[in-house]
C-alpha cells in the first residue's frame, strides 16, 4: 500500500497542476487508469478510489446516479472535479444503464471489458464485445477516451466511437454517430443530434422524424465531422477540412474556462457547458434553441409550455374541471351535440409529420372555418404576424407553446356543449313565475277561474317541453347522419382523411368490386373513388359481440407510429366483420427475401438490419408504449410489409382476440409469443437457407455461431465484412435467446431493441438450458 499510496501523492500533484484548482475530494485516493493488464477490475463498493488519465482530468468508474433518487450507481468517465455533485458522466457503458454497488468492472482475460452486477445473480450487463480480438491493456487518455489496445499501441475499441450524450472537445462525431438524450428511467428519450447525410446539415430531431432546429446550410455539402473545439467553437467540417457551418459560445477563448463539453439533455435541447474556475460550476454558454418553448414536444402530448418568473413550465391544453387533469382529445365522431372550435389564443401548435400537417395562406376566420367543415382536421393555427399562414393539423398529436409574445390563434375541435339546452332543461324544472304573479294568484285562491288558468298553463308547459324535446332528438339524429355521411363522403375522397369510419358491407363490395383482387386468404385489394389503394381483411369465423368487436377497433384505430400499418376503416355485421387497412405497395418481407437480387452486398445487409430495428420498435410501441398493451398475436414474415420507401409496416396486430380463442390455455402469454416469434423472424431474414423447421434453423445458427463459423449460415447473397460478422452476431444470438423453450427467460421487447440497435450486447445462450446469462 505504500507504494500505492506514493502514487497517488504523485498523481495529486499533476491534478493540481493540470486541473487548475479543482483537485478530487481530499479524503479520495487517486490511481492511474494506464496500460493495465488483463483481470483488472474495478469495484462498486470501493467508493474511495477513483481511477483517473494520465493528466487526472478525467475519472472512470463507479458514480452515483446523477439523474435518479435511487441508490444506483452508473459507469462511465467524468470530468475530475473538486465538488462531485458537479461530476456528470460525459461517456457512459450501456446506454446508461444502472448497477448496485455490489458490481464489477472488470478487463476479463479474453479482452473484454465487462460489467457485472452481482445483485443480478452475477449476471453481465454490458460488454464491449471484444473477447478475442488481440487485447492487452486499457488506458483513459488525457482527452477522456478510454481504449483498449492490442500489440504496437494498436486500437481495439474506443469510447470515442459510441457516443452517448455528450461530445468532448476533439472528440469527433461523424455520420452515422449520433448524440441520443438520456433519461433516468429509460436508455434514451425521443431527442436525438444528428448528422444529415444527405444535406450534410446537423439537426435536433425528435423521434427520428421532425426535425426541429438545423444549421441549415446554403447548399449540400459532403460532410466528414462536428467537432467541439477547446476554445469554444462548434464546426461542421467537410471532407476537404473546410469550415461548413460553425458558432461560438459566449465565452469563446476565455482564459478561464477550464473545460468545455457540448450534450444534449433530456428536456431535447443541445447545450455547450463551460466550467468556470473562478465560480467552480458549469454554466450554459451556448444553447441550439433559444427558447426552451421552441423544443418540439417538450412538455409532452396535451399539454403547452409557458414561461413563468423561474423560467418554461408545463399546463394543460384543456384540463378537467372535476378532477384537475389534463384533458384528451374527444372522439369527435361520437359528438352527439355537433362540433366547434375552442379558441387558444396566443398559442402556437407544433406541426407533425408533414404529410399530413400543411400550411395555407387562409385569413384567421377562414383559417378556422377550414378545419371546422374538414372532418379529417383535429386543429390549426393561424399566424397573426401579417403573413396569412393557417397550419392544418391533421394528426392528433396536440401540443405546443402559449405565452403573451406569441403572433398565432389556435383553434381546437372539441365537442358542442348543449348549454343552451341545459340551461332551458333547468328552468323547465325550476319556480319560472315573477313574484306580482304569485301575489296575484294568492289572491285569487279559491276561484274556479284559477284552477282552470293552473290546467292550460300546464298544458301549455307540458305542450312546450315536448316540443322541444322533439326538435331535439330530430336535430341530434339529423347531425349523426350528416356526420356519418359526410365522414363517409371524406373516408372515399379525401386521401388526407385519418379518422376511422363504419362501413356497410355492399360499401366494402363496391370498393373491392366484390372481392375480385385478392391478395392473400382472407385479404382483397381495394380503391376509393379518389384512387387511393386499401387492403381489406375479412375476418372469418369469429364469434364476438358489436360492443367487443367496436371495442377492439377503437383501440387498434388509435394506434400511431411510422412502422404500423394503420387502420382506415371497418365493417361489422352480424355474418361478417371487415377491416380496412392503408395499402402497402411493395408487398410482404416474405416475397422480398424471396427476391434475393434486391438485397444482395452490403446495402443487403444495412437494409436487413433496417428492418429487423423497425419490426421490433413497432413490437416495442404496441407492447409499452400504448395507452393499453397490444400483444401482436400472430407475428410472421406475410405480416411484415415495406412500402416504397423500404420502410417496415407490421400489419394485423392486436387480432388475436378474435383469431385465437386457446391463448390463455397456452404456457406463454401473448407478449412472450410475440418476443419467440419474433426471434424466429430474425433468423429466417438473415439465414440462407428458410425453408426449415424452426428447431432445425435454431440449432443451425446456434452451431455455426458457436464454433465462429457463422458465415455459413448467412445467406451468401450478403457481402460481409468483421464489422458486419460482429453486428450479425450480434444479432443471431438474440435471436437464439428470444427463442428460448422457457418464456421468463426470453429479453422484453425494450432490451431486444436496445441490442439491435447497438446498446447493448449480449453472449452466447446455452443449447439446452435456459437463460444463464443475461444481457449486457
């Protein structure tokens, strides 16, 4: 230990030097995190030692969560400072994940760097995938990359290739890399820092598909990095080294900054943090988006962000007088009172998803007008700027920004309330006679003549209120047929329309021309009259009642996301029960695999592996992220379909119900079949040879995986290279483990994405045993 502890003397001296005046907490001792052997290892409960680069600027190990009340510990690397609470990970294993403190890191023998929580029956939960690859020592370099290296100083793996949140600076980030935020009780959130390829712009985007701040580059430029300079300059540079695009904190070549580090946080927006000496803290010197307000989504579906005295808050967009909640959109077709629009003035909607979100140059009353006769229109916002801009929302994601500044009215379409009528009804039933009537009255008491005024005023009251209950039934049905009409008349002509509609069944025949396109058992090809394509499914044989089977139909029609197929339309009649669904042109991945010369070479296997992420974010969206779980029931290779864009469309999901009356008899639950089903779609996208049962296929790919001969199991189409075998590997094994016999011990659905898309790793499975190790 003395020899340790004469080291760490040392070691606090370079810091003092290095670090100017933000030397570790004095009661810690330092060790040098360089060129250490194979079995090093790092210790959870060890709280007192931390293991810093060569300058002491940086620490790696064990740190107390620093976005969560728990008593969880992430590992990453730091930016070494006197006062740990200011000690934020800037590089984190396993997409943040989190571990006891009775874990270890340890550089196992065969050269990889694993995580391993003992409170988790010693399970792995991270790997940096490097067994047998030639390393022999790991070091944390003065600029805060930690690498492994191999023989003649040569790099294996380095953090600096998998960025989570934070760029540091010479730390470059180059395309296909990006920044994803974290959040404490997820392995990221929805934002994202992004490279265009393409445009070569960089971009805030939020869930991979609205773009809401860029640096918006005058013309497409071949981009080869962003880098975060020392002194306070953020560049886009192109491949001939050229400054593409660049800004400057506020604080830009200050002396006294120490250290700078550019991250995008949860609340979505991308900072630059500068740490002050003088002040011992990190402050903001440059953020992407000004106004915090301006970040789209940030305060979350039916809610607006507001500032206040202590900066942007979150309030409802309507909120429930009765229990104080925030209210949701209603179903605007069941409206039995008709519809108007709810004024929000100074407020500003976000537009979503731009084929269907468009503007028009409409006054404000028009503006309004406009979406109040379109049946498929939710909201829109007129801008009052002198432009004449009207924003039609045709999606039902509703959320935006208010405050006194903002040039924009807002119209919301909710439900007529009839306060007319309730007002009438109460006074119907309430002392509608003056006070000198009933004097009057008092003094004629006992008059004939009054008995008789008594009888024809009731019959007159009597006369009146049915009257106009009358009116009012006649006009409340009078609209609900208007409304299924006009909905009807939308559903065929209008190719925006995204509400669902009930259809007859001679309405069904006459779109498919009496089921003459048939596109597989059960599924006919139709066209509305504005010749927008549908696919139809006529479900057989299914006994369930119209209140169940509308039940189903509410819940599958307010599903949402880019890789499902959505439903447009239905059909329920006592012998026969339709569903509508859009079209998806370029057919089922079944007849693509089929099609080898489409997915040959190395874009074969991006594209494959495109689509084995998009299959599982839509298995993921049904099964967590739905107001309720919807199990897919019946997951296959015709299931899946990819439209013109190759972009994956899973399709006939949530049917089991009605499909599969002996599930609940089954020793798996609908959720753990879907995980094993899809298991088995992975192996059949990337094997060469399909057309085998499944124990077949499995042993198969366990076999080649295991003996390293994997190559011989993927089909030869594929042009692979080690990056590509690594990734395949990657990929097999997972889906060897969703096909475990034992449905517990199968990955959710949340692990296996975060494995597909590179987060996290995982080892070989047993052949016969069930899950012995876990996911890291």
């Amino acid at each position: 230990m003395k020899s340790m502890a004469f080291s760490a003397d040392m070691h606090g001296d370079s810091i003092s030097r290095t670090n100017q005046g933000a030397p570790v907490h004095p009661f810690r001792e330092e060790r040098p995190l360089v060129s250490v052997p194979l079995g090093f290892q790092i210790f959870g409960y060890e709280k007192f030692i931390t293991w810093t680069s060569q300058n002491g600027v940086f620490a790696f190990g064990f740190l107390r969560d620093y976005e969560s009340d728990d008593a969880g510990f992430v590992v990453g690397i730091w930016y070494n400072l006197r006062n740990i609470g200011e000690s934020v990970p800037v590089w984190v294993v396993g997409a943040g994940v989190r571990v006891s403190e009775n874990s270890t890191l340890q550089l196992s023998m065969d050269g990889s760097l694993v995580l391993v929580d003992f409170s988790r029956h010693g399970l792995p939960v991270w790997s940096s995938s490097t067994a047998y690859l030639g390393v022999e020592t790991a070091t944390l370099m003065n600029n805060g990359n930690l690498v492994l290296m191999g023989s003649g100083d040569r790099v294996v793996w380095e953090s600096f290739n998998s960025p989570t949140d934070t760029l540091l600076p010479g730390q470059p980030l180059s395309f296909p890399q990006s920044l994803q935020a974290s959040l404490a009780d997820s392995a990221s959130s929805y934002y994202s820092f992004e490279i265009n390829k393409r445009s070569g712009d960089i971009s805030l985007v939020w869930e991979d598909n609205v773009t809401y701040w860029s640096s918006h580059l005058s013309q497409p430029v071949d981009v080869r990095e962003v880098h975060l300079e020392a002194d306070g300059l953020l560049g886009l540079f192109d491949v001939q080294g050229g400054l593409a695009w660049f800004c400057y904190t506020e604080d830009y070549k200050d002396p006294f900054v120490a250290f700078r580090r550019l991250r995008i946080d949860a609340d979505g927006n991308l900072r630059i943090y500068s740490w002050n000496n003088a002040s011992s803290s990190w402050k903001v010197s440059w953020q992407a988006v000004p106004s915090q307000c301006h970040v789209f989504g940030f305060c979350g579906l039916y809610h607006v962000c507001r500032y206040n005295s202590s900066g942007p808050s979150c309030e409802c967009l309507l909120q429930d007088s009765a229990s104080g909640d925030c209210e949701k959109l209603a179903d605007l077709g069941n409206c039995n009172t008709g519809i108007t629009m709810l004024v929000l003035k100074q407020t500003f909607l976000y537009s979503l998803y731009p084929p269907h979100d468009f503007d028009m140059m409409l006054s404000l009353d028009a503006c309004r007008s406009y979406c109040l006769n379109d049946s498929s229109c939710f909201a829109v916002t007129a801008k009052n700027d002198g432009s004449g801009l009207c924003t039609i929302k045709r999606t039902s994601f509703i959320s935006g920004y208010r405050y006194s500044s903002v040039p924009a009215t807002s119209f919301l379409k909710v439900c007529l309330v009839p306060e007319a009528v309730s007002a009438q009804a109460a006074n119907l039933h309430g002392n509608t006679l003056p006070l000198d009537a009933k004097q009057h009255l008092a003094q004629i008491v006992g008059h004939k003549s009054f008995m008789v005024g008594i009888v024809v005023l009731l019959l007159i009251t009597a006369s009146v209120f049915f009257t106009v209950e009358i009116i009012i039934v006649w006009f409340v049905l009078y609209r609900r047929r208007q409304t299924k009409i006009e909905r009807r008349k939308d559903f065929r002509m209008n190719p925006h329309y995204s509400a669902m509609v009930r259809l007859s069944l001679e309405e069904v025949k006459e779109l498919t021309k009496n089921f003459g396109n048939k596109l597989g058992p059960s599924i006919y090809k139709g066209m509305l009259p504005n010749k927008i394509l549908v696919a139809v499914k006529v479900i057989g044989n299914a006994v369930v009642s119209e209140r169940d089977f509308l039940l189903l139909v509410s819940t599958l029609g307010s599903t949402h996301h880019k890789n499902l197929v959505a439903l447009k339309g239905y059909c329920y009649e006592l012998a026969h029960k339709v569903l509508v669904y859009e079209y998806i042109s370029n057919g089922s991945l079944d007849q693509w695999l089929l099609n080898r010369k489409h997915c040959r070479g190395k874009d074969g296997w991006h594209q494959r592996l495109n689509i084995s992420i998009g299959i599982a974010r839509a298995l993921s969206y049904l099964h967590l992220e739905c107001k309720q779980c919807i199990p897919h029931g019946n997951l296959k290779l015709e299931n899946v379909l990819l439209d013109e864009n190759m972009i994956v469309k899973v399709t006939y999901y949530g049917l089991h119900a009605l499909l599969q009356k002996d599930v609940a008899s089954s020793s798996e639950s609908p959720l753990e079949r879907d995980i094993y089903m899809l298991g088995r779609i992975l192996l059949h996208i990337f094997a060469e040879n399909r057309f085998v049962d499944d124990d077949k296929l499995c042993n198969s790919a366990y076999q080649m995986c295991k003996v390293g001969k994997l190559c011989q199991f993927v089909d030869p189409h594929l042009s692979i290279g080690d990056a590509e075998l690594e990734e395949m590997e990657r990929v097999v094994r997972l889906a060897l483990w969703c096909m475990q016999n034992k449905p517990s011990l199968r990955p959710s659905i949340a692990e296996v994405v975060m494995v597909l898309e590179g987060s996290l790793s995982l080892d070989m499975p047993p052949e016969n045993e069930a899950f012995s190790v876990g996911f890291h």
